[in-house]
C-alpha cells in the first residue's frame, strides 16, 4: 500500500496516480534530462488523507456539479476550510519524512512543494497558474503547505476553467503533490520549443530572470526575452534579444525565499549569455522531439547546470495521438462473450471504469501514448463496444503485432487507419523490464489475492449484511471497489497469455509451417490445471453419483421433470452433498457473468440439474477418469508430433517448450483469476441488494433490483443525493433498456462512425456448404444443430448436439460435457470460453460471421475444428416430442 502513497518522481507514470506535473517529470528523467530528485505524493494519499477526515472528495464534487451557480462559491469555501483544518496522520507523517529523507539527508534542505494534479499539464487543458505550489520550505514544516496545495484544488478559479476550457465530469479531478529540493538557481526562467506568437516551429523563445524564477511564474516581473533559431542540425543561434530592468532577485536563504535588491551588475544586464540561452533551446528542442509535440519547460541554471523543473504540452500544438475516436474501429467482440446482451447501466458503468483504470493505465504506464480524449469504450443502444484501434495502437507501439489483436480477441479483421510509430529502443527495454516485473509479481501474488477475493464473497453474504444501515452499505461499496482497483491482476495475466502466444506465433510458424496451430491447440488440451474446465469434470463426476442412487435416478426420470423441488426431493442423498459443494465452487459463475446483475447458477440451479438429467438419461456419457484420460492422451499426442517436427533441432524443442510451458501456466492464471473474480462480484451483488432492499424500505425504489439501473457513481454518492427522484429516472433508464432491446446492433462498427460494418452481408451465407472460422482446438464430430441464442436455450441442449451460438460464454462451459462440437459467431483463440473448451478437447470453431441465421435447429452438419470447417450435411431432423428440460 505505500509504495502507491508516495512514489520516487522516476515511477511517476500514471497521470491517474501521479498527476500531470509528476508524469512530465517522469518522461524527462526517462529520456536522459536532469530534474531534481524528488518524490510525488499521489491521488491516494491525498485521498485516504481526506478520508480519515471524514471528507469524501466525490460527495462534494458531485455535489458542486447539482448545486446552483449562487451557491457554489460558498460550498467551494467550505472545502477548501475542510481541508485546510485536516490533521495529518502521524503514519502518513512518518512515511513522507522518511521519502524525504531518501531523497536528502540534510536536515536544512529546503524544499519545493509543488501540485501535480490530475487534469494538470494536458494537451487541451493546462491549468497554468491555477493550482498553489510553494517554495523554500523546511521539510518538518511541509505538512501544512500539502494542505494548501489540495485544497487549491477547490478554488473558485479553478471551477470555472473546468466550465470554460476542461470541462466537467461525474469523477472529480485529484491532486497530487511533489516533493523536490530547490535548486539554488543563478538564473532561471520558461522556454518554448516554438514562438509562442508566430508559431514558427524553429524559434524558440526564452523568458528568464535572475535567480529564482517565483516571481515570473506569478506574473509579477518583466523577464528577458531571448528568440533563438535552432537548425535542423541542431546548432543554434540568439536571433533577438530584449533586456529588462531588474529591481529585485529571487534567492534562496537559509529560511527560505529572500528578495533582494537586484546589484548594479545584473540590474542592466543580461541574465543568459548567449551560450547558455542556446543551450537551452537545444536541449529544449531534444525535449519536444522525444515527447512528440511543442512543449514550454520551467528550467533553472545552478551556476552551469541546466535543472528542468517542468514540462508540459503547448495547447493546440499536439499532434491528437495519430486518431481521434471518430477514426476508430470498434467491436462487441470480448464484452460480448462474458456480458448480457443488453447489459445493466450498473454493469456499463464498472466496465468503463474497470477499462480506464485496470487496462489503459497500464499501457500508459508502459510508456504507451493514449491519444488525448481517445475512449476504450463507446456505448451503441445500450452495447458496449471495445475500441480495437486503440488497443491496436498499443501493441504496434509495443512491437507487437496489431493484427493478432483480432485472432485473440475474435470478431472482423481490422487494420489500423495510420501508421503508430515503435517506442524507442530504451523505452522499450523500460517496457519490456516492467511488464515482466509486472507478470512475475501476478504469478507470485496470485494465490493470496484468489483467497482475499474468496473471503470478500464469504465476508459478504446475505446473512452477514441483514444489519448495514444504507451508510455502510455505500461505504462497504467504496471499501470493495478500492481493494479491487488496488490489486487487480489481470492486465498482467492477459499480457503473459498474449506475449507467450505471440512468441509461440512466430516461432512454429518459421519451424514448422501452416499447421502448426492445430499442433499447439492439441497442445494445450488437458492441462488439468484451468479451473473453469474442471467444472465439466466435476458436473460429470456429480452426475455418475446420480446414476448410483436409485431415487435420485427416479428424480432425474420423473416427466414432468420437477427440479425446483431437488432439495426436498433429494434431502439425505449423498448426491445432494455432491451438488451443494458443486455449487459452493462453482455456483457464483453464470451466463453474461461480468453484469452484476446477471444471475447466477446458484440463482437458477435448475439449469444445472437439467443439464445433470441430460448425463443420467444417457447411459453412454463419458466417465470423469476417461475424460481425463482422453485429453490427456490428445495432448501427449500432439507434443511428440510437434518433438518429431524438430527433428535433430534440439535447442528449438527447448525454446518451443520454455514458451509453452510458460503459456500453459498464464491460460491456468487467466481462467483462475476471472473465476475469483466472479466470487467478487456475487459479494458486490450481495451488498447491492442490500442497498436495493433498505432504499425500498425508504420508498426511494420500487424494487431492491432497480440498483442495477443505477451507475457506480451514482451509488457512491448516494447520501449526497437524497433528496434525488430515483424512481423517476430508474424507470426512464428502463424504458430506454426496453426500446434498446428493439434494435439490433452489428458486431463491428467502422471508422467511418457508421453503426453498422461494412462487411454486413459477408457471412457464412456467402460460403455455401462449407462455413470456415478461427480453429480454436482440435478433433471432428458429426451431429445435429442446436442454437443457443439465449441462456434459455442451453436446457434444450442434448448428448452429441453442435451447438452453434454467438459467443462462447463462459457460463455454457457445464453444456461442453454433453455437446458434441461447438461453433461460435464471434470469439478468438484467447477468449475464456475458447481457453476453456480447448482444455476439454470440444472441437470447437470461432468467428464464423451469420452462422446463427443460416443454419438451423436439427440440422446436421460435421464440425473439424483443426481446419476450422463446418459442412452442412443434410436438412434439419424433426424435433423430439416433449424434448425440452
């Protein structure tokens, strides 16, 4: 927890965390430049510090957002005397004394304590000026001027540049602080890489002062101005220069800032020589070539070094990151495999969330540019859309390979619409050491953090929350949703499956050939290690205990079939101890599993039992030793004929293996980590119908579920808005989720902004009788057709069926037991319902645009998953009479 309290300025990446001002310092210290040691205190401690003041920043902001514009000076008043008054905690005392301490050992240093907030420092929103800074303070002394740097942040000014220029959001914006010890400047000043008047791209323009440079900054002294032109080559020249007056100097004392009557020789004269004011703007220049755009730089000389102090964009100068999201290409491919179709506005909301701070953040941390205002997720009547060029633009400044996004992921082939510049070679080498950091911290942490996520589902159980007043209802929210943003691992794990995929990609590739992906898909059949496959064998395993029961097979062969009855039907019957543990391991994961609000198979176990009947009716269904036997046996098979493929390579097997292994271990890692996931979110479920059944009781909703229509900011700030009509807008956000249901969207929108793909029409009706996919494993079955375009339809599901749907979900994987084959209309090699039906050893085929609408129930047709083929064979079969469960 302390190491993201405070940071070395040097792991500023995060402008989340760190602020604007910290991350420029970040990126200067990375490329090379000298800035003063230092450490930034970030938005959490800023936050916990509030917190334990009994001040909770997102009430008070939101409540700024509802307020009238006659009052908000006053309530903007009172925040800044809240924060003003808080008490430091003696922990959070020590822990900055001993950051500073780190960074000086001195006991006189004197210290510039300096904002970094979190919408400082932007391409289109710079704040200059509006944020509090101070300089030349003890560090025993630092606490209070913490103080007035956050509460800076609620200043009248400071609102209405939001309004104006920023713009205001539901999140309010969080500041950081930075610690640094001041330089003792000779001379020092701000460069722009470019004229600020005649934007001319080779001038520069220099302002600077002798000494320190406070009082330039606040506007109060005329500086010198220097205009130099820098050459392509790099050599420089002081093309003009203007000579101010100085009355007085800027220095620092023993006890802080002195000002000083300015001494005859430097009065009249020029505070830069001319060699040091193209210094300067050379070094400048480097500055703006390696951020990608016009900067303007707070620098200081200390006698002949050059300090830089700040570095922010020049408004309006910055190349927009390549794209805007009007350029993007966006796909419901990954969020429609493990959501609804319509998803909750409670899940919409977490997912953006989850994205931005669980994904983007990472990639930025990386050193990855994410184009300014580019979102990772657009919302199309109620659909969640992911922003593939985005996620593309990562990869390719990764090296990677941006084309394989859409084999892993699924959905149409999509190109990106410019060029992404590599990072540089160093900064890749940085990337490449933290991501490898970040990947062995998951393998080490994961155990803990699976049985911290199992306990916060026991720990939120209905029967332990009877007694939470609505208060700590919401505070219980906050507490979950701060613990899982905190430690959250899975951007970590997803980058382990897709490095390890991609090195596999291009070495079986070059060693073997075309084939080599029906080798690997053998390959990683049988592990026995993914937990989301093992569920099959455990269903397999609770119903051969069915079978050995004579009562519990009269049960399972009554017609009508009455399964909402098993408890009293079945008491005492070591088959219900089987299925009770059953669903103690497994009965938190469901159908559309990432909503909140979707059920889940211990809400409708009947699901299960149906699929359980299906087992028992069939005499012929596969043992659980023989299934492990079988995949076992698929997967020794493919790895001798990918050890024969080597031949006399014996060093490529040990690479080939090395890799495997290590994609063996992330795929257990990744199914893992969404399973405990998915224990989480049954105890966020848990204490979100608590908060539906007390805010009933209050008459603010009609019924405890209408909390899933509300938004995860909207519930935190819940006490804030009492007096809010909730049932009026929940019943708006209901009709609306209503008319949404009436439209179809495509699974793909283009560029172009269009909602629908311009690939609508080329389908699997345009392929004949021969419909072709992404294989996703290995083996060829013959058998009827069942669709399943709902969870409803999974109880029609029979022994032998190809089931054809339109994503993998997850929550199907019980049905994998008795399916025969599996074919997808969207999905990729990665999804975690192609991970899983791999592991099983389902033929399964991925990616088979319109196969829902072409074929249809009883049909038959023969699935090879190793050629991702799928042949129609004849026109559907009858249906049984009374087939459905």
């Amino acid at each position: 927890m302390t190491a993201s309290l405070i940071l070395p300025l040097s792991d500023c990446t995060d402008p989340y965390l760190a602020g604007g001002k910290a991350v420029g310092l970040a990126r200067l210290l990375e490329r090379g430049f000298s800035v003063p040691p230092g450490v930034c205190l970030t938005t959490r401690l800023y936050e916990e510090a509030l917190h334990s003041g009994g001040l909770d920043h997102e009430v008070r902001w939101n409540r700024l957002l509802d307020a009238q514009a006659e009052d908000r000076a006053a309530i903007l008043a009172e925040c800044r005397a809240a924060i003003l008054k808080l008490s430091f905690p003696a922990h959070f005392q020590r822990l900055i004394g001993e950051a500073i301490r780190n960074v000086s050992v001195s006991s006189t240093q004197l210290w510039a304590v300096r904002s970094s907030a979190t919408d400082e420092d932007r391409a289109d929103a710079s704040f200059a000026g509006l944020y509090h800074s101070e300089l030349g303070i003890a560090g025993a002394d630092c606490f209070p001027s913490i103080l007035r740097c956050w509460a800076s942040l609620w200043s009248e000014r400071v609102w209405e540049y939001h309004q104006r220029a920023a713009g205001l959001s539901r999140r309010p914006p969080r500041m950081a602080v930075i610690l640094q010890p001041v330089i003792p400047a000779r001379a020092s000043g701000v460069v722009y890489s470019i004229d600020p008047l005649t934007k001319q791209p080779d001038r520069l323009a220099i302002d600077a002062v002798p000494g320190l440079a406070t009082l330039l900054v606040a506007g109060i002294v005329t500086p010198d101005h220097y205009l130099v032109r820098v050459g392509s080559g790099g050599a420089g020249a002081v093309t003009r220069q203007t000579i101010a007056v100085k009355s007085s100097v800027t220095k620092l004392g023993n006890d802080g800032l002195v000002e000083e009557q300015a001494d005859p020789a430097v009065r009249d004269h020029s505070t830069l020589t001319d060699k040091e004011a193209t210094e300067i703007a050379v070094a400048t220049k480097r500055i703006e070539n390696s951020m990608g755009h016009a900067v303007d730089v707070e620098w200081a000389l200390e006698d002949s070094r050059l300090w830089l102090l700040q570095v922010r964009p020049i408004a309006g100068t910055v190349v927009p990151g390549w794209f805007t999201n009007k350029d993007c290409d966006w796909s419901r491919a990954n969020f429609k495999e493990t959501l609804p179709e319509l998803p909750s506005p409670l899940g919409l909301s977490f997912l953006e969330r989850f994205m931005d701070h669980n994904m983007v953040r990472h990639y930025r941390k990386l050193g990855c540019i994410a184009p300014p205002n580019v979102t990772s997720v657009r919302i199309v009547r109620g659909r969640p859309y992911i922003n593939v060029t985005l996620f593309q633009a990562f990869m390719a400044q990764l090296g990677g390979e941006p084309s394989l996004l859409t084999e892993q992921m699924g959905g149409e082939g999509l190109s990106l619409p410019v060029t992404i510049p590599r990072l540089g070679v160093w900064k890749l080498v940085r990337a490449g050491v933290l991501l490898l950091r970040q990947m062995r911290q998951a393998v080490r942490r994961a155990p803990r953090w699976f049985s911290e996520l199992k306990q916060m589902a026991d720990d939120n159980r209905p029967e332990a929350l009877h007694a939470l007043t609505i208060r700590e209802t919401v505070d219980r929210l906050k507490q979950l949703g701060k613990c899982l943003e905190g430690q959250d691992m899975t951007f970590a794990i997803v980058a382990g499956v897709g490095q390890s995929l991609h090195a596999l990609h291009l070495l079986l590739r070059r060693w073997i050939g075309d084939d080599w992906r029906i080798l690997l898909n053998g390959a990683l059949q049988g592990q026995g290690n993914i937990i989301s496959a093992l569920q099959i064998v455990r269903l397999a395993e609770v119903a051969q205990a069915a079978r050995r029961e004579p009562n519990v097979r009269r049960f399972f062969a009554g017609n009508p079939f009455e399964p909402s009855a098993f408890q009293k039907s079945l008491d005492g019957t070591q088959f219900l101890r089987l299925f009770e543990q059953y669903l103690a391991d497994y009965g938190h994961r469901g159908i559309g599993e990432s909503d909140i609000m979707s059920p889940s198979f211990a809400d409708r176990p009947e699901l299960l039992l149906g699929l359980i009947r299906e087992q028992v009716r069939d005499d012929t269904c596969v043992p659980p030793d023989a299934i492990l036997r079988r995949q076992e046996a698929a997967r020794q098979k493919a790895l001798t004929e990918l050890r024969r493929r080597f031949g006399w390579h014996g060093l490529r097997w040990v690479v080939f293996y090395r890799w495997y292994r290590r994609l063996c271990r992330f795929l257990a890692l990744r199914e893992a980590n969404r399973h405990h996931l998915m224990f989480f979110t049954s105890g966020v479920r848990n204490v979100m119908r608590r908060l539906g059944t007390l805010m009933v009781e209050q008459g603010l909703i009609g019924s405890p579920d209408d909390v899933f229509f509300m938004t995860m900011e909207e519930q935190m700030n819940l006490l804030s808005h009492s007096d809010r009509d909730w049932k009026t807008l929940l019943a708006a956000r209901k009709a609306e989720r209503m008319r949404n249901a009436e439209f179809s969207v495509p699974d793909t929108i283009h560029r172009s902004s269009r909602e629908q793909s311009d690939a609508e029409g080329e389908s699997a009706r345009d392929s004949g009788d021969v419909l072709r996919g992404i294989p996703i494993s290995v083996g060829s079955v013959t058998g009827p057709v069942r669709l399943v375009l709902t969870a409803g339809d999974l109880e029609g599901v029979r022994k032998g069926d190809i089931v054809i749907a339109p994503v993998i979900d997850p929550g199907m994987t019980p049905v994998m037991g008795i399916a025969g084959g599996l074919v997808a209309e969207m999905g990729g090699t990665l999804s975690h319902g192609a991970i899983i039906a791999r592991e099983f050893g389902l033929p399964t085929v991925a990616n088979v645009p319109g196969i829902t609408k072409v074929l249809q129930n009883g049909e038959l047709v023969s699935l090879d998953a190793a050629k991702g083929e799928i042949q129609r064979l004849g026109a559907p079969r009858r249906e049984p009479q009374g087939g459905s469960l």
